[in-house]
C-alpha cells in the first residue's frame, strides 16, 4: 500500500473525523480519545443535539442533574437521545447556590450510579459567574464523604488561579476554569491568567477550559495553550447550524493539540529570514 504524504494526509483525516488522539486523557478510570466535551442544553430541538454530539467527536457530554429521570418509566428524556454506549455523562449540579445544595445533588449522583459530577455553584443569575467560596465549600464537604475513587470531582471555576490551587488542594480532580462569562462567546478574556492557572496547577489534574467559547479559533487557542480539553454548550446549540459548529469544534480542538505538541515557534517583535544568507 502506498505510504507517501497522501496516504498521511488520509490517516490525518480519519483521526480528525473520529476526534481521535494519540495522547489520550485520563480522567480517573475513563480514558478519552477527544478531548472536546460538550452539552445539553439550548439546542433547537434534542434530534439536532444528538447529531451535533455525533459530529462533534465528543465521549462525554454534560447534562443538568435535574433533567436525569430517576426511574426508566415515562415518556422520553433527555437522557434518550444520548448515546451512552459511547458517550459517558457528567451530571452537573446546575441550580445549586451554596456548598450544602451541591452536596445533595452529589448523593443523588451517587445514589444513581455516577462515577463523574460536575460541580457548579453559581454566585447570582445575573452574570451566572461561580461562587468562589461556595464553590470551595462543595468540594470539601463532598470529599469529606466520597472519595475520587467514589466520585469523580470536575469543578467549574473563574479564572482566579488562587481559587484553582486551593480547589485542588480540597480534593478537585480536575479544575474548570470559565474563559469568559457563560455564553457569552468572548473566548478566553484573559489568557494571563489562564496561564498563570496552569503554572500554579502545575499538572495536578487536568485543566478543562469551559464557558466563553464562541468561535472554533477560541478552542484552538485554548489547545494551543495547553489545556488539557475545552467544554462548550453555547457555541454549538446556539449556532445557525449546530451539527456543522460541532463539526468545526471538533477539527479546531484536534489543530489547536496538534499545534500545541509540535511545539510552535516564539513569537518576536522582529522579522526572522526563513532562508539563510550566502551573501
């Protein structure tokens, strides 16, 4: 079989169309190939999510607690229109505002059978900004009663790099830093703290950018940075057309890895010739 740069090209496109990585990521004992996460909420109707999951690649999708019926009886959910034969679902605790209401939203996950919970606590429904100190307080009264291995812990954050540190030392499996307000498509507003994040975190747990993403180049970046996955809802549901948004996400998070393991030059304020001088 020919092996030269179209037949390269070929394996690239394949890779991309499954969302495959060769650096796979750990969380727990899941182990993801696509490094995009997505959600639930806002489509137009729930045919078009399951096929904008479909095209976006994604193993782990994100849904509200609430939305989880807790019996099979009844008419059709959510829950229905998500491929759970191979994509794994993160229960958020969506609605809770203090540490003590997320704690009983973890014992119903638990409860049902969930290896994974997203932690949100919102600080007012106005900016739908986390509540830092809540946020602080679910974590630890959730550890006091489940370990890692029990439940893992995913916890949507500001970009406050302090706050990070001190959610992983409370026991967070993987920290979530907002890249702007949710929904608003501002991308990453401040990329200094991002970084700053990242360094103080310093490979602890895996760093999943979630909230703010509007265009594909945004998850790029964030790839590019190296963040170890980007969560969205928004950019995708709320596009003209969801099912091809999911698509471009999921090409942009694969380039921005790509990119981000190859090692790009640094950037200068000075031109540098590409080619040498033999004059």
């Amino acid at each position: 079989m020919h092996s030269g740069p179209a037949s390269n090209l070929f394996t690239e496109v394949i890779k991309i169309k499954n969302c495959a990585m060769q650096d796979s990521l750990q969380l727990g004992p899941l182990e993801l190939q696509c490094r995009l996460i997505v959600g639930t909420g806002k489509y137009p109707d729930l045919e078009t999510m399951k096929k904008s999951h479909e095209e976006s690649g994604t193993q782990m999708v994100t849904v509200a607690l609430r939305k989880i019926p807790l019996s099979g009886k009844g008419l059709k959910s959510i829950i229905d229109y998500i491929n759970q034969s191979r994509i794994t679902l993160l229960p958020n605790t969506a609605g809770a505002h203090s540490g003590k209401e997320a704690l009983k939203i973890a014992d119903i996950a638990v409860s049902l059978g969930m290896r994974f919970l997203k932690i949100e606590v919102m600080g007012d429904a106005f900016t739908l900004l986390p509540d830092p100190v809540g946020t602080l307080r679910a974590v630890e009264l959730i550890r006091e009663k489940y370990s890692s291995d029990t439940l893992f812990l995913m916890v949507y954050t500001s970009d406050d790099p302090v706050v990070a540190d001190k959610l992983v030392r409370a026991g967070a499996d993987a920290v979530m830093p907002g890249g702007s307000p949710i929904g608003s498509g501002r991308g990453i507003a401040n990329p200094g703290n991002i970084l700053l994040l990242k360094e103080l975190v310093n490979h602890r747990v895996p760093i999943i950018l979630d909230a703010g993403v509007g265009v594909p180049s945004d998850a790029s970046r964030a790839m590019e940075m190296g963040l170890d996955a980007v969560l969205m809802n928004s950019a995708i549901a709320g596009a003209g057309d969801p099912v091809l948004m999911a698509k471009a996400m999921k090409a942009a998070v694969h380039a921005g890895r790509l990119s981000y393991r190859a090692g790009p030059i640094p950037q200068k304020l000075h031109a540098t010739a590409s080619s040498p001088s033999f004059f």
